[in-house]
C-alpha cells in the first residue's frame, strides 16, 4: 500500500512546486510597476541556493520577460538592477541553466546594459556576465570576438563613460573598466583607433594603461592593461616600435612569464605576448633576449613535477588542465618567436629537450596542445638550418604524418602547411616522406571545401614535383587526376591556381618528362593554358602560365602542340607586347626556346615565326628599357643570325 501511495504524493508536491514557480513568473506581468518590482524580489529570495527552483522559473520562460524588464527604459532603476541579480542567480545553477540563459541572448543584452550610468545597476551586469562567462559551456567568442557586440557598444558611447571609471576609487570597478576596455578594443581598428586619442582627467589613455602596468600594481591589473595596449597595437592603432609597448608593454607580459607568478598568470602573459609580436620580427627579436624568456619557457613542460605522486583524482584533473594550459601557452610563445628570426629559432631548438617536447606535443590528448605545438614546429620548420638538422634528427615528419591522419581541419591546415616544409628540396625528410604513400593524402586535401587545405594539398604537391624523378611526377598526375588538375586550374581562390601553375610548371621540367606528360595530357593542358590566358588575371598568374609554355617550348616533341596552335602563337606575340615587363619577359622567353638553332627542326620553326611577325618585335624589344627584356630579345635574335 506504502508504494501504491507515493506516486501521487510526489505529484502532488511537484505540481505545488511548479504553481508557486508560476506565480512568481505570472508577478512579472503585472501591470503594477511595484508589484512587478516586489515580485522580482520575493523571486530573487526564492532561487538563492535552489537549484530546483531556478530549472524551474527557466522551463516556465522567466528569462524573457525578465531580460525584457532589464532593457525597457520605463523600466526603474531599482527594477532593472534587480532583474540583473536574478539573472546572475540563475546562472549559478546547472550548466543547462547557462545554456538557458545564453540561448535567450542574455549577453547582448547585459553588455548593452553597461552603457547605464548607474553604478549599481553597472556592478549586477557585470557579476552576472562574469558568472555566465566562468561557466565551460559559454562560447568565449560570444564576447571577444564578435565585432557587433564591440560595435554597439562603441556606438552607444561605451568608451566615453567607461574612461572615467578608469580613476575610481575602487579598486573592483577600475578593474571591471579595465577589461572592458580589453574587450572592446580586440582585434577592432575602429574602437583601438578612438581610445588612443581618449583623455582621463587630462591623460592619454595609453598613458593610463601604462601606469596600470607598472609593478606596484596588482597583477591583474597589470596584465589586462599589458592586454589593453597589445590589442591596440594589434588593430594598429599603437605602433610597434612605440615606447608604450617596446619599453612597458612587452617587458610587462615577460615578466609574467617567469615562476614566480601563478600558472594562471603565466599562461595568460605568454598567450598575450605570443599575440604582440606575432607579426613583428623586431618586438620577436626585442623579447627573445629580455629575461632569458626562451630558457624561462622551458620551466612550463616541467609541471606538475610528479603526477604519480598525486592520489586526490579532483588535484590531478586540476593540475593536468594547468599542465596542458602551460605547455599550449609556451608552444604558441616558441611558435610566435621563431617565425622569422633564424638565430632565434636555433635558440629555441637547442633549449633543453625542446625538439622532444614538440613531437611529443604532436600526439597529447589536448587538440589545443597539439594545435599548439604544430603551430611551433612549423614556426621552426621555416629554417633550412633547422630542416637539415633537428628535424632530420628527430624523424619529425613521422608524428606529423600520423597528426595529418583525421585530424580536425585547424590541426590540418597547420600540419599541412609543415608538411609542405618539409618536402623543400634541400630538406632530408622529402624521401622518407614520398616513400610513406603521401601523395594520395595531398590529392585528396586538394578536394577538400577549404580554401587553406587545397592551397597546402597543392603547395605540397607542387615541392614534391620540384626536379622530382619521372616516377614520382607520373604517380602525381595519376594519384591527382586530370579532371581534378584542371578543376583546380579554374578554382576561384588565386592561391589555389597560382599553386597548381607552379605544380604544372614543376612537372613540365626536364626534357623528357615534359614530352611524356605532353604526350599523354598535352591536348588539355592547352585548353586550360587557353582559358587563362584569356580570361580576367592577374599579372602573376598570367604570368606563371606563359612560363608554363616557356617549358612546353622547351620538350624535343613537345614544342610542336605551340608550333601547330597558331591561336597560341597569337596569344604570346601578344604578350610579348604588353605593357607590363614580366609579362613581355616570360612571353619573349616562349619563343626564344621555339627558335633555339641547335633543335631539330629549327629552321622551320624560325621561318614561320618570322612570316608571323615575331622577328620585328624582337627587335624593337632589343631597344626596351628593361636590361633583362633587351638582354633576352638580343639573345633570341642571335639564334636568326647564327
């Protein structure tokens, strides 16, 4: 009889929870502006450390109407400001409670209510937008990286009522100032292009962030001032080589860096220097001899120092999310430094283990540790130095390939990209590599939707055919596929057309290979010659593809599909009179291999082309004032006088 009994006994309960929940919404559209208000408090009351209670108000659509009394301006003061500290009650529920709040917009309309010039009402925003964004389920790009939320605060006068609060007494509310500044200004030229002209009771701004900066400050006021000035500098509002940044700016986030401070504050020093001097070889050149910060990144692969040691599950979940936190943190610094300095990169490589702790990075748990530490080594991948030495000592094209294998497509892009390193020439991991089978990955990074992907899939195709034996470029041609090289061969991104020129280019060398691979694929090589040259280019793809012909000119058998295109041969006397040198240049070299005097067949060849008329431009372009385009007719002309 007892368990007969208790189902309706819990319905019972439940749906005296669910009425009460619904009276506290239904008080919420009263028309009385005090009801209304009491009703918000007595709801505020409520939900304080119910959980139950909060799921609730959210399934019977709370939310709405409270955002909606938040944004009215009928609404008072008191109202809105109670509305916030609901919200902000809400959202220290569950994590579904979050996703709640976040679906119904509620940032946008908190940010928007930042723009209030009451404090109070300022400070409930802020608390709430604080706890929604600690929460792991909350996009951080609904934040920092969302230029309408920047722009309507920008357009609603943020910067010029937040400045003031700059120099508040309190502490809580220039901090809260300070970061909203740093989000208002990352990666947004025209916020960063206003605040540098912003005075503060008579200050410059930048002036303000500088003294924020300054050791005697609390760290993170430090740190988010140092954040400040380098989105600014960033969106290029500050120049790099400005006091501001060179003297105060980038010596602040290195000393961040060093042990001494918390590994929250490490990772996020190192994360935001990474971002400074990403695209400045001098900033890069300034901080990799300022307090011995590359030995000091070594000291993030060193924590937790024993993890075996550490028997409380909750402290190692804690101290391997640090772990990866930090190392993420000093690969992207490494990969930052070493993007353009040579001896830069040889001192990151000769750092203690450092070649190790990379390709052990290539395979850690954490996609953003192996982003990371992929972004480094093809930082590091840039020097032949390094190409010929650590790399090939490591093996390093081995995790990588394995890291190529179903990765998502941002490893995949970086990966690739070093992959394309690695394939130079000069370096010694190209053989291992083509023996690996790569040549059916890069074909079918070629299909892929992304841009990047099929730049990289090409690119790498491209250096792999450079002076390539006949057998690897055959297997090229075979694994790509015609229809697939010429689909590429019409592909809107330039990138991607310019790199398949540059692949066809480096298959059509060598004598042989380019009348093997003309008589096979020569009739519709010459239709995509044709529609390029005569559709909208620019110079420099027009111009690899007249070098395209050059070494087409240049078969033994091969020559005779340009001799027997009279269309063609209109199309280069065309461009040998162009207004643009490189143009006439690489069009004039067509025909110089067409009349070489030492070929069979090169009386015929020179007989016709003069009836076409190409004699006479060769000798007005003996006269051109470009010594390479003069230097190249006299050259060919020889060739009728021999």
């Amino acid at each position: 009889m007892a368990c007969l009994l208790e189902a309706p006994l819990r319905i019972s309960v439940l749906s005296e929870v669910t009425a009460t929940s619904r009276h506290y919404v239904d008080r919420l559209f009263d028309p009385d502006p005090q009801k209304v208000l009491q009703g918000v408090i007595d709801m505020k009351n409520a939900v304080i450390g119910n959980n139950k209670q909060k799921a609730n108000l959210i399934v019977l659509g709370a939310v709405p109407r409270l955002l909606y009394l938040l944004q009215q301006s009928s609404s008072s003061l008191e109202l809105r400001t109670e509305c916030a500290v609901v919200l902000g009650s809400l959202a220290m529920g569950t994590e579904n409670n979050i996703k709640s709040l976040v679906d119904c917009h509620i940032i946008p309309a908190l940010l928007q209510g930042l723009l209030c010039p009451e404090l109070i009402f300022i400070e409930a925003c802020l608390r709430c937008l604080r706890t929604v964004f600690i929460s792991p389920v909350t996009p951080v790009q609904l934040l920092y990286t969302t230029p309408e939320h920047q722009t309507v605060l920008f357009n609603h006068g943020a910067i010029q009522n937040i400045a003031p609060l700059l120099i508040s007494p309190s502490y809580k509310v220039r901090m809260q100032a300070l970061k909203c500044f740093s989000v208002l200004a990352y990666e947004n030229t025209q916020v960063s292009m206003t605040l540098v002209n912003v005075l503060v009771d008579g200050e410059l701004l930048s002036q303000v962030f500088v003294r924020m900066m300054q050791r005697d400050q609390p760290i993170d006021m430090q740190l988010t001032a140092a954040k400040c000035l380098t989105y600014m500098c960033r969106a290029g509002a500050i120049r790099t080589d400005d006091s501001c940044i060179v003297l105060k700016t980038l010596p602040c986030l290195v000393r961040m860096c060093s042990k001494e401070h918390l590994l929250e504050e490490r990772v996020e020093g190192a994360e935001t220097l990474a971002y400074l001097m990403e695209p400045d070889v001098e900033l890069q050149r300034i901080a990799s001899t300022t307090d011995h910060l590359v030995a000091m990144l070594a000291d993030y692969f060193k924590y937790p120092s024993s993890v075996s040691a550490i028997t409380d599950i909750k402290r190692l979940d804690h101290d391997l999310k640090h772990a990866h936190e930090l190392r993420q943190a000093a690969f992207k610094l490494y990969a930052s430094l070493g993007s353009n300095d040579e001896d830069i990169r040889k001192k990151i490589t000769e750092t203690e283990n450092m070649m190790d702790r990379i390709v052990s990075g290539l395979s850690e748990s954490s996609i953003k540790v192996r982003l990371a530490a992929v972004r480094c080594l093809h930082s590091l991948s840039r020097s032949v130095q390094q190409l010929r030495t650590s790399f090939h000592d490591h093996a390093v094209w081995k995790p990588l390939m394995k890291l190529l294998q179903n990765a998502p497509d941002e490893v995949l892009v970086m990966a690739s990209s070093t992959l394309c390193n690695l394939l130079l020439e000069f370096s010694p991991s190209k053989e291992p590599i083509l023996e690996s089978g790569v040549i059916e990955l890069l074909c079918s990074l070629t299909q892929s939707d992304s841009p990047a992907l099929r730049v990289n899939g090409i690119w790498a195709l491209m250096n792999m055919a450079f002076q390539a034996d006949q057998k690897v470029k055959v297997e090229i041609v075979r694994s790509l596929g015609t229809e697939q090289l010429f689909r590429l061969l019409s592909d809107p991104d330039t990138n991607v057309l310019m790199k398949t020129l540059g692949l066809l280019r480096n298959l059509l060398s060598t004598r042989p290979h380019i009348d093997q691979i003309m008589s096979s694929h020569g009739k519709q090589i010459m239709q995509a010659v044709t529609l390029i040259l005569e559709a909208e280019h620019s110079i420099e793809v027009k111009e690899q593809t007249l070098c395209i012909l050059a070494n087409i000119g240049d078969g033994n058998t091969a020559k005779e599909l340009l001799m027997t295109n009279d269309d063609m041969l209109q199309k280069i006397k065309y461009y040998m009179g162009h207004s643009n040198v490189k143009l006439q240049l690489a069009a004039t070299f067509c025909i110089s291999n067409l009349i070489w005097n030492e070929e069979d067949g090169s009386q015929e060849r020179q007989d016709k082309l003069r009836e076409m008329g190409f004699v006479d431009i060769l000798h007005k372009l003996t006269q051109a004032s470009d010594p390479n385009l003069s230097d190249r007719a006299k050259t060919a002309m020889q060739q009728y006088l021999a």
